[in-house]
C-alpha cells in the first residue's frame, strides 16, 4: 500500500516562500508522478503540477509557472513544492498525491495528509 | 472559475438515487480525455472515487457508478446513505491549458 507522508504545518511571511516535502512509501521503481493540489480554505480542488520523480521531469498549471519549483529525490524517495513570492491568497492545505505511470489525467489515487501553509504578516 | 462545471449542491433523501454531472468542452472531455471522481468528507483529504471506464478502488461500493457523453460526465449515486453526504469533484484533461490534470469547481451533496 502506497502512503505518503507530509510536512508539518508553516506560517509564512507575504513575499517569502515554503518548501513542503512528501515522503513515499509503497511504491515500486516505476515511472509514477507526485502530483501536487491545494486547497484554500472553503474553496475546492486546485491542480498545481507534478513530477515524475524516476526521471525527474515536472509539469505545472499556467496559474503556478514560474512561482512553484518541484523536484524529488530518488534515493529517499521525497518529493518537494517549493512555492514562492507567498500571497495571503495562497494560504491552504497542500496534498500530495501518488499518479501511477503512464497516463494522460495525472489524477490522484493515494493522497497525503495535506499540510497547511499560512501566509500572514 | 474551472473549464469544468458543477452544479455547487445536489441533495437526496437516503435511498434515493442523485447525478453529479461535469460540463465541459471539446478541449478536454468532448475530446475523449478521462473524467475521475473524488469524495471529499470536511477535514479530511479526498478520496479517489470512480477512475477511468467506471473503475473503483478497493473499498469504493458499486453505487457509484460514472457515464460519460459529449462534452458532459455524470457522477450516480444510487441506494443514497448518510456517509454519502460529502463534497465531489470530478478531474479531467484539457488541451487549451498546460499541465496535466484540472478539477471541477466541487458539488455539495447532502442527504436529507
């Protein structure tokens, strides 16, 4: 069984930035993706990227391009967002999701614990 | 505002059957691209619900059950129970943005 493991919760300054790690465990040597989504609170589901960390090749929405970096370590198995110039706006629970290999719909089937990150002067 | 529409809430008396449907276009489930639904209970990370050609993970019920036409998908939910009440979201593919995956904006469904 695939579980991921989260960082624990950041409080954040405007115009700083966050690193969240996702630690994986269960899953096989095969091109799987970790796929990153967030949630602001009250609001629904919101698509950032992924990565496929066996080869290290990310994807990002447009809304994120240029402020979120994600990248993965192959030996512990970690995956990380990096998210900067941090607004109020981007205050939210951060999940990280297992993809399995090889499809079009980078959708979610296993998901992290979410970490909130909070943006407040 | 999402290249996919939901309805914000549905609502079923238990044991009724209800419809969650997905609206999009022909950049993404007009163009044959995969439509998957998620569950989501307050305070707690969704759940992966209906994947794929009317797949299920392990656990999901055969109640849910997903049908797909145009540029239109639906989410049904028959023999409606309590723990049913929830939030939904379906993901698909659209060909007009970059990256791999957007939602719908979320349905409220609640159980009378």
């Amino acid at each position: 069984q695939v579980q991921l493991v989260q960082s624990g919760a950041e409080v954040k300054k405007p115009g700083s930035s966050v690193k969240v790690s996702c630690k994986a465990s269960g899953v096989s040597f095969t091109s799987y993706a970790i796929t990153w989504v967030r949630q602001a609170p009250g609001q629904g589901l919101e698509w950032m990227g992924g990565i496929i960390p066996i080869f290290g090749t990310a994807n990002y929405a447009q809304k994120f391009q240029g402020r979120v970096t994600l990248t993965a370590d192959k030996s512990t198995s970690t995956a990380y967002m990096e998210l900067s110039s941090l607004r109020s706006d981007d205050t939210a629970v951060y999940y990280c999701a297992y993809t399995p290999p090889n499809t079009i719909v980078w959708y979610a089937v296993y998901w992290g614990q979410g970490t909130l990150v909070t943006v407040s002067s | 505002q999402s290249v996919l529409t939901q309805p914000p809430s549905v609502s079923g008396a238990p044991g009724q059957r209800v419809t969650i449907s997905c609206t999009g276009s022909s950049s993404n489930i007009g163009a044959g691209y995969d439509v998957h639904w998620y569950q989501q209970v307050p305070g707690t990370a969704p759940k992966l619900l209906v994947y794929g050609n009317n797949d299920r993970p392990s656990g999901v019920p055969d109640r849910f059950s997903v049908s797909k036409s145009g540029t239109s998908a639906s989410l049904a939910i028959t023999g409606l129970q309590a723990e049913d009440e929830a939030e939904y979201y379906c993901q698909s593919y659209d060909s007009s943005l970059s990256g791999s995956g957007v939602f719908g904006g979320g349905t409220k469904l609640t159980v009378l």
